[in-house]
C-alpha cells in the first residue's frame, strides 16, 4: 500500500515538473512607457567579452524604468543553444546575432521582430547585412574588418619598408619573401577559408551564391606560391600543429598577420601580460587586387561582418518599445564612443571614434593605423540567405582540399561549383 | 471475503492471492526498471520516434515543419555528398572491422599467457580506450604530420623516399584515421576477447596436443569455435560503432581534406546543425538506421545458421 502511495507520487511529482517546464507563463499586460521593464539580451563570454555589460549598464542609467539582464550561452554552440531555446519559446527578448549566416534562419522562422523604425545613425557600416527584402530584422553595433598587422621591429631587421597603404597583393608576396628568415616567415595565414576567400569575394565584387568561383584561383595561386617558398608556415604543418595567430605574430614567428580588427585588443592585452613579446607593431589596409583602390587617396576594400541585436518577434508588447531604444542605443554613436574605449571596433566610426580607440596605452600611434582601422570598403564575408551556411560549407572543404596541395585549384572549383549546382541550387 | 462456508471457497481465495502477489511483483519490477525505462523512453525512444516523423518533413527547427512526403529521401538519392559520405563510411567500416578484430584478439592471445607483468600490459593497451579523444586527435596530428611528422620521419628512415602525406592526402586520410580508430579500440575489444578466452576448456586444448596439433591448428580448431559467441558480440558491436563513427573524424579532420573523410553521422551533424536542415538530416539519420539495423540482421541470421 504503501508503495503504491509512494509510486504514484513520484509519477504525480515527474508530471508535475515535465508540465512546469513546458509552460511558458508570461501573459499580456497593458502597456504602460514608464512601467518597469526587464530585457533579457544574450550573450557569450561574459568575463572576456565586456561589450555586453557596458551597454547593458550605460543603458540602464538613462532608462530608469528599464533593467537590462545578460543571458549567457556558450559562445562555441551560441546558435544552436540560442534556437533550441527560441523553438522552445524560452528565448531572450534582444538576441545578439553573432555570425551572420544565421540571420536568415532565425528570421525565415519568424523569430525576429521588424526593427526597420530603428533610427540609425548616418555612416554605420553592416547594416545592410540584417535586411531582407528591405526589412531591417537587427541592427550592428560592431563591426569587425579585416586589416594587416606587421611587426615594425621585424620590418627593421630586415631593412624592408612599412606598409604604405598602397600595397597590392604583389607587394605583399615580395615583402614576405624579404622578411623570410631561419627565425621567422614573412606571412602566417590562417587555415580559416576567410584569409583567401574573404579577401578573393571582396575585392572581385563577387556574390557567393551565384556559384561561379573562377575569382578564388589566382588568389590561392598567390598565397600557395607564398607557402611554396617557405614565406609562410604551410597549411598542413599549421594543422597538424594546431598554431594559433596570436602566438605566431605575439611571439614574432611571423612579421606580418592578415586578421580582423578583433586581434588589437587582445595584442593590446597579451603584450601587457606578458604573453606576447614587447615589440612596436602597426596595421596597414589589407592588399589590394589592384591600384584603383590602393593608396591612402583610396578606400581600400576588404570584408568583416557585423555583430549586431534582433528582436524577439515573441516579445511582450510592453517591452518592444525598450527593447527598440536598446538597439537605437547600441548604435549610436555614443555607444561607439564606449566600445572603442575598450578596444571594440563599432559599427560606426569616424576620426573622434578612432582617436578613443587608439588612446588606449599600447595601441599604435602612427597615422596608417589610424586610416585602416576607419576607412575601409567593408563588403560583408556572409550574403544574408538560407543557402549562405550550406555554401560556405562547400568552399570549406574546398579550401582544405586545396591548401593541402591534395587537390589542384582548378579541380576544386570544379567540384565546389557542381556540389552548389547539385546541393544547394542556384537562384 | 464471504467465502468461509463454501466447499470449492479456497481455489478463488488462493488465486487472488496469487494475482495480488503477482502484480506487487509486477509493480515492484516496474518501479525497479522504472527510472531508467523513464529515461530511455523520454530521451532516446521520443525522439527516435519523432525523427521519423521529421524525415518526411521540411522542418528547419521553428516550427514549420511541413510535410514533403519521400521528398528528402529523393534527394539523399542525388545528393553527391550524401553518396561520398555513405561510400566513406562503408569504406572506414570494411577496413575498421577486421583489422581491430585481428589486433585485439592478437592481443588477447598474447595476454592470456602468464607472463610476468601481464597486468601491466593489459593496462597499457586499455589506455587509449579512456584516453580523451581531443588529446588522440591532437598528439596523432602531430605524429601524422607530413613534413615533421615522427611516422614519416621513421619512414624515410628505413628507405621510402616518398611517404604518404597522411591527414592531409585524399588516399591516405581514411587509413591514418582507421589506423588511430583501431589503436583506440583495440584495449576495449581485448578484454572482450581475453574474457572469451578464459571460457575455453583446457581439457581440449590437451587432448589436441596429445593428437600432435600444432599451435596454429589448435587456435583454428579449438580456440576460434570456443570464442565464437564473443567473435559475434564483437563483430556486432564493431559494426555499429563503426557505421556511427564521428567523434574522432569530428576532431582529426573535420572530414577533410575537401570531402576525404565525411562520414555519415558528419554529413547529418551538418545538414542539422550547421544549415538548420533538421528534416532532411533526419532522412540522413534513417538512412544510417536502416544500414546499421540491415546488417546487424544480417549478422543475426548468419550466426543462427552456423550455430544450428
């Protein structure tokens, strides 16, 4: 008898929590602009990504009504953590879009509220990468773009001259054979497909999902031959390393690194820890296809994608209006002024902005730098579509398969542009 | 409960008891296998179930989930990485199986003799089983490595001009990952094999060498049959694991170089998580349940026949 009492309660009590947990419990309630709201924003690294918390907080001190709660996901599973909880209707109320190629997904399935009210201010870049069909579904407060780090120290010994802004992908190769010693390689390229193909797509103004892919040949030709000549660590010797490009540039095994403007904080931070070596270091515009855009007369074009905030497209009615004065505020210039204080690159910069980005103690002081971190050409790396991650997939493999010298050039293309006809379709 | 006066009253009185009692039994059977029934149920039975559903839909996670009927199985049947990493995986498997079979039983032989320190080296070759797959996948990496590498710097060594270029060759990625599969494995399906071992009657292995058989003969003619049970249980698990190998794939080569090492539960992992694909990922996981379940059947009917 007993047991049975026993057994049924636990049934009674397991049923219990399955039903509370799948419940969802927030009812409507009037709307009312001065009642206290809470919005939920999600996040990732908390510790190490600061951006979170100081927009959260310069927030809430002009929105007294509002408090604003970081929701932090691991960042290496962030998209697939972020729609298990919108599909189980628990998700955050802003959702920050971290890699681009996921937009579509998470507005095909209508999660994203349209945010295209938003006022936006005159000159920020990325924007264009959150619209479908004109509709804005976020907006970017960050935006990251890729550039060349060089270590002047290296430059130096090797009695080879600065970067000058009007580099084209030539003058690079022949610098990186000058800089090549037994101590160190002129170059280390990433194994990431975006230290080619980002840079190839960009600067040949071509669209990855119209599947024509003749313009990665000549710049794989480029950086192969590098890598032939011993410029360049090679991919496979990378690979079976597991080398990491803040401990090639930080500890000056290369002289010059192709990365985004994310890694000049962390040098900034590595070099005061200790990490990385104490050496002088600059960073030039990325080199150019040709001369018609190279030259500090010119804007150079390289690629980056925003970082930005949606909207929840489930959110409560009477915290839409918060929820769309955070993202107006993470924006705005006044945040952009925030963010470059802790060696975030926004989305909006202008020659005040840069000033307070290269402010900071151990940032480079010379004018270059200054002009490749704020004026650029930045074409988005990802397309905004469904057929983005399935693509890129594709040039993934691609791009293993040709930099392990396992297949040629010519014959990847080949196969990466059947595989798209046959896998993902065209247009 | 009225039945004292009845002549025939004790058969009903006992049967009830006993149905009382067999159905406590029966509850208190329930409730033993129930938590991990409860689990089983909510989280791998559910959701099996639900991936079948899934199969036939176009679901991309948000709810859409529209039915296509045969539609994504139309085209698993066109898709050239589906092909690539369905031929992959038979391809890892037929070279997995009996090479791990054949290690792991040399090695059960092997350590089934009292030798002095034999736990030592029983030790050493189940290590790599509890080894963490990252570190494997890091340290043979390096150990693959073309130009660096410790193995081809051994092999040019002893005379090969040309070595493989292992992880990073279209020919030799598979191998280089069966090979690192099969040290992984070996220490597990040894103590399989060695527990077999011990299930060998002694008394035939002498009655044998009174015939004057040899060692080679004896293995063939006593030990093989006597294992046959664990060979099967071996050979069954072998099969599924190696249809479902991921993990170490996931992290040696993430299927590279270009499509050399896809497999198929890489191909679903990416259909589903990386292109929000979920409904056509699960027709790639149905795929996968079907050939892991065929052959297991397979196995099955091939071991009723030898055994009858």
């Amino acid at each position: 008898m007993n047991r049975k009492i026993l057994a049924a309660g636990s049934i009674a009590a397991v049923a219990a929590l399955a039903l509370a947990g799948c419940s969802s419990g927030d009812s409507g309630e009037a709307a009312d602009p001065d009642a206290p709201v809470t919005l939920s924003v999600s996040a990732w690294s908390i510790e190490t990504t600061p951006e979170f918390q100081l927009l959260a907080d310069e927030f809430a001190k002009t929105h007294d009504n509002v408090k604003v709660e970081l929701k932090e996901y691991d960042p290496a599973e962030y998209n697939t953590l972020v729609t298990a909880d919108l599909a189980a209707g628990s998700g955050p109320d802003i959702i920050t879009q971290k890699e681009v190629k996921y937009v579509t997904t998470f507005q095909e399935g209508g999660q994203l509220l349209d945010v295209s009210d938003v006022a936006l201010p005159e000159g920020i870049g990325g924007a264009s990468s959150y619209e479908v069909d004109g509709t804005a579904y976020a907006v970017p407060y960050r935006q990251d773009s890729w550039v060349l780090f060089y270590n002047k120290a290296l430059f130096d010994a090797a009695g080879v001259e600065y970067p000058d802004g009007s580099w084209t992908w030539d003058d690079y190769a022949t610098a990186a054979e000058a800089l090549t010693t037994d101590a160190s390689k002129g170059a280390y390229l990433h194994n990431w497909q975006s230290t080619v193909q980002g840079f190839a797509n960009a600067q040949t103004g071509t669209d990855i999902l119209e599947g024509d892919f003749s313009n990665l040949k000549d710049y794989y030709d480029n950086t192969l031959a590098l890598q032939g000549a011993g410029a360049q660590v090679d991919f496979n010797t990378a690979k079976a390393n597991q080398l990491t490009y803040q401990g090639e540039f930080g500890t000056q095994k290369a002289a010059m690194l192709l990365m985004g403007t994310w890694y000049t904080a962390t040098l900034i931070a590595q070099q005061a820890s200790g990490e990385a070596n104490e050496f002088e270091w600059g960073i030039a515009p990325v080199p150019q296809l040709d001369a018609s855009t190279a030259g500090t007369d010119n804007t150079p074009v390289t690629f980056g994608d925003p970082t930005g905030f949606g909207i929840n497209a489930n959110i409560d009615e009477a915290k839409a209006d918060a929820a769309k004065a955070f993202l107006e505020f993470a924006a705005s210039e006044e945040a952009a002024q925030l963010l470059a204080g802790i060696g975030i690159t926004p989305a909006l910069t202008n020659d005040a902005i840069a000033e307070t980005y290269f402010g900071v103690e151990g940032a480079p002081a010379d004018e270059l730098s200054a002009f490749s971190w704020a004026t650029h050409e930045t074409l988005p790396e990802n397309p905004t579509s469904s057929k983005t991650a399935a693509i890129q997939g594709i040039l993934g493999d691609l791009h293993t398969a040709v930099m392990s010298t396992d297949q040629t050039i010519d014959a990847a293309i080949t196969t990466a542009e059947e595989r798209v006809k046959s896998e993902v379709g065209l247009d | 409960m009225t039945t004292t006066d009845a002549p025939e009253a004790p058969a009903p009185k006992l049967k009830r008891r006993r149905s009382a009692l067999r159905r406590r039994n029966a509850l208190i059977g329930w409730s033993f296998i129930l938590p991990n029934f409860a689990g089983f149920g909510f989280l791998t039975l559910l959701p099996v179930l639900i991936l079948f559903y899934m199969a036939f839909t176009n679901w991309n996670v948000f709810g859409k989930a529209d039915w296509v009927g045969f539609a994504n199985f139309q085209r698993l049947l066109g898709d050239g990485s589906f092909h690539i990493a369905f031929w992959n995986t038979i391809y890892y498997s037929v070279l997995h199986i009996p090479l791990t079979i054949v290690v792991s039983l040399g090695l059960a032989l092997l350590l089934n003799n009292k030798l002095r320190g034999v736990a030592f080296f029983r030790t050493a070759a189940f290590f790599p089983y509890i080894t963490s797959i990252v570190a494997i996948a890091v340290v043979w990496n390096l150990l693959f490595s073309p130009d660096y590498g410790p193995i081809n710097e051994i092999l040019r060594a002893i005379g090969i001009q040309n070595p493989p270029g292992w992880l990073t060759s279209t020919e030799w990625a598979m191998p280089a990952v069966v090979i690192v599969s099969t040290w992984r494995d070996m220490g597990y399906y040894m103590i399989l094999f060695l527990a077999g071992l011990q299930t060998v009657p002694r008394e035939l292995h002498e009655a044998a060498r009174v015939d004057g058989a040899s060692v080679w003969q004896r293995f063939v003619n006593v030990t093989l049959p006597c294992l046959r049970p664990t060979m099967f249980f071996v050979t069954v698990m072998l099969t599924i694991n190696s249809f479902k190998i991921f993990d170490l794939i996931l992290v040696m080569t993430d299927g590279g170089p270009g499509q050399a090492t896809l497999v198929l539960s890489q191909f679903i992992y990416k259909k589903g998580f990386e292109e929000s694909q979920f409904g056509y990922a699960s027709a790639a996981a149905v795929a996968l349940f079907f050939l892991c379940i065929l052959v297991t059947i397979g196995q099955f009917l091939w071991n009723k026949k030898r055994s009858a």
